[in-house]
C-alpha cells in the first residue's frame, strides 16, 4: 500500500477514536442513570384522606410507560419509583429517604402536597436531589435562591386566589365573605392570596373556619359558616371535604356565591360525589382542557389524549381532570429530560427544569406557555376563570397572570353574568 494511503487510513483511524472518546466524555450521569435507565422517584397519596389525587401518579406512569414504548429518551427508558405516603408527612420523610438512599433515584418527580413536600424540602435541597414539578401551587416553591433544588409546577396557590379575590369585588361589591380553609401549609397559602388579592376590602372576610386533612366531615364547619351571615362562599377545601362542603351547603338551605380551588375542580372526584344539582353556578379556575368538557371533543390535542388513556391507562377515569394533569406534567420531565442530552447529572437537571422557553403542552387551555428561568421557578403562571353549569365547567374572561391579564381566549365579559 502507498505511503499516503497508510497515512489516510492512520488518519481516519485517529479521527474515529478521537469521536468515540468525545461521545463518551459526552455523557455524565448522576445517581440512577445509566446508558439504558433513567430512575426517578415520587411520594403520592395512594391511600388517606387525599387518595383521589392518586390517578395522577399513575397517569405519569402510564405516560412513561408510552414514552419507553416508543424507545424512550435517548435509547434510555424512564423508570418511575411512586411511592404511598398517605398524605402522612412523617411517612414522605421515610419513602423520600427510601428514593434518595436505597433506590439512588436521579431525581423526585411530582410528588404530591405543600406539607408531605415541606417535610422533605431543607433535606433533599442540602442533598442537592432536584425536587421537581411538585403537586403544590404553594408560593414557597419559587424560591430559587433560598432553596435551588425545589420547583412546583401548578399555578400559584396565591396568584389563583387573588384572580377569585377580583372576581369577588367586581361580582359582589357588598360581599360578605364566609372562608372554608385547611388548616396547613395549603390552605393558609389559598387564604394569604385571598386576603391580599381584597386588600382594603379585606374586611370583607366575615367568617374563616379550618379543619385538619384528617377529619372525617366538614359539615359543623359549613354549618357555623352559614351563620355567620355571609353571601360569598370561598371553598379552599381539597377534594374530598371540597365535595361533603358543597353537599353540606345545599343540604343546609345556604345558597351563597360559591368559589372553588381549581385543585379540587375535578368534575368526576368533586362535582359528581357531591352531586352536579348541588354545584350549579359555582366558580373556579382552570388552566388544562377538561375531558368532560364537550367543547373539546374534536379538539386534536384531546382524542390524542383520550386514545393514549385507551391504551395506556385503560382502568383510569377517561372523563377526570387530575389523569389530564398527571399527563401534562409528565410530558413537562420528559422535555427536560431532552433538554438535559447525555448530561443526566443532577446539576443539569435542574438547570434545564430553570431553562424552559414558550413551551406549549397540548392540553394546557389556548394561549398558555410554560416558561421558567434561574430566577423563575414557577412553571405554570396563569388560570382562567369557570363556571360549572350543571354538566360542565365554562370558560369566561380573560386568561388571569397575577396582575394582569392575558388577552387570547375571551369568552365573555369578565364579570359573570349569573353571578349578580
């Protein structure tokens, strides 16, 4: 062979180490990552007083499940860790520490509650575990500075209080505002919202009564509302006292206007237990399309959805909310994931969970995006107000960003009619 020939095949030979050695100096992992494996871990209350939120831990799974299918993320597949915490905080500590300690998982995904997550929060931050895309709107979770490793992903409990706040003082100037709260983290988070979002009407707040997760009714608690006079009804219940709540309500002859947290919204885990009679004209808000809703029937977003629920989750509830939340925020992962290349170290993880541009999820309501920055840990920054009509919930105004408003799916006037 020529002496140049030898020297190009040298050549090319060096040139094709040289790309082997960069594409695996290319790859970084952290705890639970390997070139066929992504592990990651959760707490969900399976069992307890907040089980109904339970489908939407599985609902991620199951969108995994589709993600794998397909060849996962780069050739690695997704490998979901939910564990059952009971909405017992003492009990996230333990299965966080299981995640973290045992089963070396990359990061916590969606984990669901304020106080169960609160536990965790000061230990998994000084771990340096990303603690990601929480199931809690509380304002606590954008703190980038103080605690860099927590993220929610809901809209803020806080700003979606202040939107129910400006309805109150357009809807009811005269209110007199009667508050059902949980006593925790959450709802103290709903009533500081509020409170703010009234300002000098605050005053306005003629009654405020608590109840602790665990209790087995509410019904004293509406009944001592009902006396005290009030109009405006602020129901900053979870679901399952949200239901008994509106039940209590109609039952006892109270006929207020009522408002309601757009975590406890769930047409089928709220509406349907306390009776769709007894909800009628009650306002809440909203930031994902409803499968109940048939205004989305032909919507392309939803029969992709309802086809991927067929096949994927066939024992889940086609027609409730919370399957379409576990969907949209699994999908959000699975984009920062992407994101994050053949960098799957923790550091990046949070650094691309920090780094979302105008991304658009197919389910989330016309007009809305998810963006997020180093100095932004608040993912989904925007609600619209709705109106339950005995069937479904209805769109009306503008869509509600903190103080202002964002112009793009206007249904009506910002005030609802039906509420005067």
């Amino acid at each position: 062979m020529p002496a140049f020939a030898q020297n190009r095949l040298f050549c090319a030979a060096l040139a094709c180490l040289a790309a082997i050695g960069s594409a695996h100096a290319a790859k970084s992992y952290g705890p639970g990552v390997s070139d066929t494996e992504i592990k990651i871990g959760q707490t969900m209350p399976y069992s307890g007083p907040l089980s109904a939120y339970g489908t939407i831990g599985k609902a991620q799974a199951a969108y995994f499940e589709k993600i794998n299918a397909e060849g996962g993320i780069n050739g690695r597949k997704i490998k979901l860790i939910s564990l059952d915490d009971g909405f017992n905080p003492a009990k996230t500590v333990e299965q966080t520490r299981k995640l973290i300690e045992e089963q070396q998982v990359l990061l916590l995904f969606s984990s669901l509650g304020t106080v169960t997550s609160n536990a965790v929060r000061k230990e998994v931050n000084a771990k340096k575990v990303p603690q990601i895309f929480l199931l809690s709107g509380a304002t606590q979770w954008d703190d980038p500075q103080g605690y860099p490793w927590s993220m929610g992903w809901v809209p803020a409990y806080q700003m979606e209080a202040k939107a129910y706040a400006r309805y109150v003082l357009q809807a009811r100037p005269n209110a007199k505002i009667a508050v059902l709260y949980q006593n925790d983290d959450h709802g103290k988070d709903y009533l500081k919202g509020f409170r703010d979002g009234l300002g000098a009407q605050a005053a306005r707040i003629v009654s405020e009564v608590s109840y602790a997760a665990s209790d087995p009714t509410v019904d004293s608690q509406v009944v001592m509302l009902q006396a005290s006079g009030a109009d405006v009804f602020m129901n900053f219940a979870t679901a399952k006292a949200a239901a008994q709540a509106i039940r209590k309500a109609h039952d006892i002859g109270w006929k207020p206007l009522q408002l309601l947290t757009l975590t406890s919204s769930s047409v089928e885990a709220v509406l349907r237990p306390a009776g769709f009679d007894r909800a009628i004209g009650i306002v809440s808000a909203s930031f994902i399309k409803d499968p109940a809703d048939p205004q989305w029937n032909n919507n392309a977003a939803m029969q992709e959805w309802r086809a991927w629920m067929k096949r994927y989750y066939p024992e889940g509830n086609s027609a409730d909310m919370m399957n379409v939340v576990g969907y949209s925020m699994a999908q959000t992962l699975v984009q920062v994931l992407r994101q994050c290349g053949g960098d799957l170290t923790r550091e990046n993880v949070m650094r691309q969970a920090a780094s979302l541009h105008n991304l658009e999820l197919p389910m989330l309501l016309p007009g809305m995006r998810i963006d997020t920055a180093p100095n932004d840990f608040a993912p989904v920054e925007q609600v619209q107000l709705v109106r339950f009509d005995g069937a479904r919930w209805v769109r009306f105004g503008e869509l509600y960003a903190g103080s202002a408003t964002a112009s793009a799916t206007a249904q009506s006037s910002q005030i609802d009619p039906s509420a005067r």
